[in-house]
C-alpha cells in the first residue's frame, strides 16, 4: 500500500483555498453593499489559505512563521469567520468569552510551539480550538434566532457540522495515536487523509456559502419587488412605464386607470401620442428632450386629455431607470384640477376684495356732532359742515335738494303736490 505524500496533499490544498478565497473575494465584492458580514469571510478564507501557505514552507522559512504564525492565522480567521456569519443573520455571540478562549488557545500553542515543542499537543490543541468555533457556526446556521433565515442557512450549518464531527475525530485520533514525526509534513497517512477531507469540506462550504447569499439575495429582490409593486398601484398618482427607445408603454397602475379613464390593456404597447395624451405635442416634445439629455423632469403643469376627451391639469415628474437592463422612462402625472379651480376661485375673491376695499372707504369711530347745527368736529378740532367732513372721509359725494318738510316750512308759496322734491 502505497503512503500518502502531505506536503502533495497539502500543495493540493493551497491551491484549493486559493481558488475558495477568490470565490469568496467576488461574492464580497458583488454583495458588499447589500448584506453585512461578507468582508469577515473574505478575510477569513484569506488568512487560513495564507496560513496553510506557510505550513508548507516549512523547513524553508523560520520556524516561528510556519509553525506559530500560520496556525495564529488559522485560529483567527475561522474566529473572523463566526463574526461574520452572525452579522450576516443579525444574531449576537458571545464575543468576549470567544476572544478570551482565542487568546487562550493562541498562548498554548505558542507554548507548545516555541517553549517546549510538542507536535501533537500543539495539533490536538488547534484541532479543539477550531472544533469550538465551528460547533458554533453550525448552531448559529442550523438554529438561527430568525427562523426565516433557516431556508437560507442550513447548508452552511450541514457542512460546519460535518466540520465539527471531523475535528472531534481527529481530537479522539491525536489523543491516542501520537504524531511521531519531526516535521509535521512527514506526518503520515492519516494527517494526509485528514487534509484531503478538509479540502472537500472547504469546497463544500465555499458553494453553500454562495448559495445561501444568492437565495438570500433573490428573497430581498423578491421582497423589494412586491414592496415596489404595491407603492407603483396604490399611488393616487398615474403612473406609466415606458420604453426610451420607442415610447411604448409596458405598465400603469390603478391611478392611471382612475385619472385618465383608460384601462391597462388598452394602452399597453401603445405610446402616448397613440392615446392623445398630450394637449398640447409641443409639451411633449420638450419632455422628450429634456429626458434625451439625461436631465428628470419634476413638478411641471401640463394640460392632458381623458379618454371621454375632457382636458386636466396635471403635475407631470419624468425620469429615466434602467429596467431588466432597457432604459425605461418613469412618469407620474398628479390631477390638480380641482386645486387649480380652488387656487383660481381663491384668486378671484382676493382680487374682488381688493377693488371693493379701493373703491370703498368706511368711516368708523365716534363722531363729535353739533346737536343743533349738525356740524361735524374734525380731529384738528375744527368744525366742519357735515357733508365736507364725510366728502373728506370718504369717496361719496352729494348733491343738493330739498326735502318735503323743508319746503313746507321754509317755502310755502311753492308747495305743490304736482312738483317734484
């Protein structure tokens, strides 16, 4: 029977961690801005590649590097690793008594390493340390505090379970079976076989990992899409999607239906010259223009036509979006009829008050009056005939007779019945 070579085994999985950690590098860079967390995997998948790098340039660089840094990088990157899944599913862990155990288990392996070295006892103690961390992310993946999260998490929680019962194994193994060799690359066949099992569980990870962030990133698209296609059809406002490219209008909503009378099937594939929307084509035409240049139209009136051919004042905004990958124009048109009439009507008795308020002068106050000749006091405390001080006061004017009475008294030879007052 022929003997594992490690160090072939080993270089195999260099080279599959590499391809891993450029797998996981993309799915960062593509989801950054939409999850949390993917930057800590990122990490982690780099700094375990580079610190199985640096296994196997043992013997070639110090000691100190390829024993106690490298497996430092090990420990820390799987410990970056549980950070990050846990922001990725919004759930806490216990971080502090984790960096406390992760100091711990740093410190005896650089007893182990540097102080009295011990291969086993360093290899059983990072065997433990990783079987920890990864016990926790299988609970944290397999029992997620949002069940929700559950559909997307399994996968990742099965191969961090597979994770934990491999490193329990080998914990059993190294306790037993005490490595023998020198170097830990001539360690023999079971280590090779362990290492090969680790590579496949990486792959393993690698793909659930990008599973559970594209069924997680297909579910918020979803969400957003029924999110966007509820605000698009309860709007009071009509709302058109149309094509940059030929104006044919792909979908309105209820308000549209509501505002301009026209009912979804018979505009779909139409545009709105089509449908004589527009009252006015020059209006239209500068639109289209302004949106050609790349500038959004906002808060403009505009007269539209109804289906019944009734005219309304509209609010119409534009602005340009990119639909499954066609420039699309969104419009909205708001009626504003009704307030226009009411601004209008407003206008018009403000402008009614105005020219009465010019036209007309109101005497107010109390009035000093001669109780026997009727002269009026004046504020510069003269007296004035009364039809002066209301002629001063005012805009009325008089003009002069004489009463029946008056002419009784004072003229008598000219009392007539027949004659006019």
């Amino acid at each position: 029977m022929h003997s594992l070579d490690l160090q072939t085994v080993v270089i195999g999985g260099v080279l599959v961690n590499t391809i891993c950690a450029m797998v996981m590098a993309a799915l960062w860079r593509q989801n950054r801005k939409q999850f949390d967390g993917l930057s800590l995997w990122a990490l982690d998948f780099l700094l375990q590649t580079t610190g199985l790098f640096l296994i196997l340039l043992r013997g070639s660089i110090p000691d100190w590097a390829s024993v106690l840094f490298a497996n430092i990088l090990i420990i820390s990157g799987s410990f970056l690793g549980l950070e990050g899944l846990s922001r990725f599913v919004g759930q806490r862990i216990p971080r502090t008594g984790n960096l406390v155990y992760l100091g711990l288990a740093i410190v005896v392996h650089a007893y182990f390493s540097m102080v009295s070295p011990d291969l086993t006892l360093r290899s059983l103690n990072l065997t433990v340390a990783l079987l920890v961390i990864c016990f926790q992310c299988a609970l944290l993946m397999l029992r997620p505090a949002n069940a929700a999260m559950r559909h997307f998490t399994s996968w990742v929680g099965l191969a961090f379970f597979l994770y934990t019962l491999v490193f329990a194994i080998r914990a059993v193994w190294l306790a037993t079976n005490p490595l023998q060799a020198g170097n830990y690359l001539n360690s023999g066949n079971a280590e090779a076989a362990f290492h090969m099992v680790l590579q496949l569980l990486f792959v393993l990870l690698t793909y659930s990992m990008g599973l559970m962030v594209n069924r997680r990133l297909i579910s918020t698209i979803g969400m957003q899409e029924a999110r966007f296609s509820a605000a698009f059809h309860s709007s009071p406002y009509a709302i058109i999607l149309s094509r940059m490219t030929d104006g044919a209008i792909f979908e309105v909503n209820r308000g549209f239906e509501r505002i301009t009378g026209f009912s979804p099937d018979e505009v779909i594939g139409r545009t709105t010259v089509e449908l004589t929307l527009w009252a006015e084509p020059k209006d239209r035409e500068m639109v289209v223009k302004q949106l050609a240049g790349n500038q959004s139209v906002s808060g403009m009136e505009y007269i539209f036509t109804k289906k019944s051919g009734e005219t309304f004042t509209g609010l119409f905004s534009a602005e340009i979006m990119r639909v499954n990958g066609e420039m699309c124009v969104l419009s909205s048109v708001n009626d504003i009829s009704e307030r226009k009439r009411i601004e209008e009507e407003r206008e018009r008795l403000v402008s009614e008050r105005e020219k009465a308020l010019q036209t007309v002068k109101i005497l107010s106050g109390l009035m000093p009056i001669c109780s026997v000749c009727k002269k009026v006091r004046d504020d510069m405390g003269y007296w004035n005939q009364i039809e002066s001080y209301i002629q001063t006061h005012s805009q009325a004017e008089f003009s002069h007779g004489i009463c029946p009475d008056c002419r009784k008294l004072h003229y008598p030879e000219f009392e007539d019945d027949n004659q006019p007052d």
